[in-house]
C-alpha cells in the first residue's frame, strides 16, 4: 500500500516555494512591489486568492484575516484588489505546475496495457462582463444577451486524477487547436507512452497527423460524416487512409462500439496491437467521462466562474489558483484511495466505496492556507490527520452502470440541492 504522505510532501514543498525570495521577485511586475513592510504581504496576497471566497469580497477577506492574523488586521477590498494588480498570474500558474511536476515525479501511476491515458476536452467559462475582457476573449451572442467567455482546455491524466495542462484562449479559439499545442509540447515526468482520448469534435486529418508525426497515440469518437470515405466492412478494421488535405496515407483503425442498444459509435486510433479489443476500447473511451466530471468539480463544487475581481489580472490569478486546488484534491484522492478501499474491502458490501470530492473540497479550501503557512510539520501532521479522519467517514458508493434519467429541476432555483456552496 502507497504511503498516504504524499499531500504532506506537496505541501511542504509548496511552503518553501512560496516563501522564497526569488519566486516573490520573479512573480512581482516591478522589483520594487513588496520591498516594504505593508498591512498585507506577498504570501498574504497569495494565501488570500488560494483561499478563494465565494461570498462577497470584504467578507471573505474579513474571515482570512480572523483566520490567519487572530483578527488584528482589517483590510478594505478596494486596497486588497489594487494590491493583487502587483502580482502575475504567473505565480499561480507556476504553483500549478509544481504539483504536477511533483506528482510525476513521485507517485506510483497507474496504466493500462502499459499506456497512461489522458482526455482532451475543452469548455468556456463566463467571464465579468467588462470591455476590457470582451476585447481579449470575445462574447457569446447567440442566447440573449452577450456574455464575455473564454475557451478553456484541459488535458487530464484519467487514471491519476491530475490536471496535466491547460489553456486559457478567446472564446473562439480552436478546441483541435489548443489540442495539438498540449500534444505536440507533451512532456511529463516518467510518461512515455500517453495516449490522448478526444471527442467526436476533435477528428480531423490535420490533427491525426501532426499526432502521429509526434510519436504519440490518440484515441477519437468520430461523427458519422468523418467516416464517409473509408470502407468499414467489420467491427474492427485496420488500413491506410488518403485524407483529402494530405499528400500521404496515413494507418489507422476503426472501431465500431455499442454504448447502448440504441447508440453505436466509432472510434479512429492508432493503436494496433490486437490484444486491444473493441470490450477494451469501449472500457477506453469510457473512461473519457473523468475528463467531464472534472469540469463538473471545477466548475460547480470549485466554483471557477465565481471570479473574486473584474480585471484580467483578477481573473487569470483566480483561474489558475482554482485549478491548483483541483490537482491538491487529486492528491488527497490519491493518497487516500488504497486506504478507503481496505476499509471497505469486506465481501458482504454491495458496492465498492471512493472518496466523497464535495467533502474533500470542503476540508481543503478549509485547512489549505493553515497549512501551507505553517512552519510546524507537526501542525501539518495533525492537520492532515483530521482531514483523513472526516474523508474515511464521508464516502460514498461507486454504483457501476448507472443509468436514470435526469431529474427536472426548476430552472430559477437560485439554490439547488444538489449544488450547494461549499
């Protein structure tokens, strides 16, 4: 069984990055900000975005200062948002990276017929409706009235549960665009052999090229007209294919897989080894849905939309600092995964038990911070352990195959059950 210390490991990490001289400087817009003793720090100003507040601005900093200063400090958020201006975005987007360069450095990942599979999916988000962010990132016009959005893209590892890489474009950028930069410039720690797990959105000749060219494996669900030239006399077909935009034939397979009795798809890869079914690909393609669920935690349990500032600065610091927090509750989902499922491994249980994440977002936006800033491992010790302790008690069943239809819902319930804040 792994060690469950591994969030540990990251945290401590963390703490010295953030309290180093040189990320302070290299994160600051002029060598001058932060040289002088003020109110609020450079690790205040960190803590506090990280920490997030999904109420009002002053509220939420008023609870960070009770918190974190034992309530010596009151902080306007007109000065708190003039000092964030100090800061790049960078900084965060540099802390993002540093859990997933650790993580791979790490941990024992987890494959399948010796690949590490990671989805591509892309979504926008609804950005403060300013002039200044509609000139960068474009409106959607075409329900009621616009709304300022941008095209995100991530590249997921499904099996680790790791935000791997992200873009943050206009929100009529190309997906297959933001796709190809994130395949072409892969490069992970100890990840030799990544296949990439598209939509039916994604297929085309350009990219299954430059995918190929790259060395790399890929996996797309294709719509009905990308298949229209090629002969598909079985379930499963190998072959080379001239695609009209390129001077060259390229080897691909054909999948055809039931994802129901009344839905068929297709696959297109360039994975050939024949002990790769089609049960195989289904299972495959199946596991694409991780990519959706974490859109799901993001967007509705972490509240990414949920901007804490209006300027572009703001809003890409909040961006960042979200998806930072993503990837550490994927790190306490990997630390404690082996140990939630010996507690549960008795034969008589109906269901196999995993990690409830509402809970798990809960107790990390709540002890992040704390732990982060202490100096005291013994602190971080206890501190995990109490987050151990309430997560073990709050799973929840993994019901396999379930399938329900929706729910309605009113559609002006400002408050719905099932998306309560955190």
């Amino acid at each position: 069984m792994k060690s469950t210390k591994f969030y540990l490991e990251i945290v401590r990490f963390l703490h010295y990055i953030i309290y180093d001289d040189y990320f302070c400087r290299r994160s600051t817009k002029r060598q001058m900000d932060f040289s002088r003793m003020r109110k609020m720090s450079f690790t205040d100003y960190i803590f506090a975005i990280i920490r997030g507040t999904k109420t009002s601005l002053q509220a939420g900093l008023n609870a960070f200062f009770d918190e974190q200063k034992n309530h010596q400090i009151e902080y306007s958020k007109q000065a708190f948002s003039k000092g964030r201006q100090r800061i790049k975005p960078e900084a965060f987007q540099e802390l993002f990276q540093a859990v997933v360069d650790k993580f791979y450095e790490k941990v024992e990942l987890s494959s399948w017929h010796g690949y590490h599979l990671f989805g591509i999916d892309g979504t926008r988000l609804n950005l403060p409706c300013t002039s200044e962010l509609s000139d960068l990132y474009g409106e959607q016009t075409s329900q009621g009235a616009p709304q300022v959005q941008a095209l995100i893209s991530c590249l997921y590892d499904l099996l680790n549960g790791m935000i791997v890489d992200v873009r943050f474009e206009h929100c009529k950028s190309s997906e297959r665009d933001a796709a190809l930069d994130m395949i072409t410039s892969f490069k992970t720690e100890r990840v030799s052999n990544p296949v990439f797990i598209m939509d039916r959105g994604y297929p085309s000749a350009a990219l299954i090229d430059a995918v190929i060219r790259a060395g790399h494996k890929f996996v797309m669900r294709c719509p009905t007209e990308f298949l229209r030239s090629m002969d598909l006399p079985l379930a499963d077909n190998t072959f080379e294919h001239k695609f009209t935009k390129l001077k060259y034939p390229v080897k691909v397979r054909v999948v055809e897989i039931q994802l129901s009795d009344e839905i068929t798809e297709y696959l297109i890869t360039n994975l050939f080894e024949t002990d790769i079914s089609i049960d195989d690909f289904k299972w495959l393609y199946n596991k694409r849905w991780g990519i959706e669920t974490k859109y799901n935690e993001v967007k509705n349990k972490l509240e990414i939309e949920n901007f804490t500032g209006y300027s572009l600065t703001a809003v890409l610091q909040d961006f960042y600092a979200t998806v930072f927090l993503a990837n550490l509750v994927g790190v306490l989902e990997y630390d404690l995964h082996d140990e939630i499922e010996a507690a549960h491994s008795n034969p008589e249980n109906k269901y196999a038990y995993k990690m409830n994440i509402s809970m798990t977002i809960s107790e990390l936006k709540r002890s992040v911070v704390e732990m982060l800033a202490t100096t005291s491992l013994l602190k971080r010790e206890f501190l995990f352990q109490k987050i151990t302790r309430r997560l073990m008690k709050t799973v929840v069943p993994v019901r396999p195959n379930r399938s329900e239809p929706r729910e309605k819902k009113h559609k002006t319930a400002k408050y719905p059950q099932n998306r309560k804040h955190i």
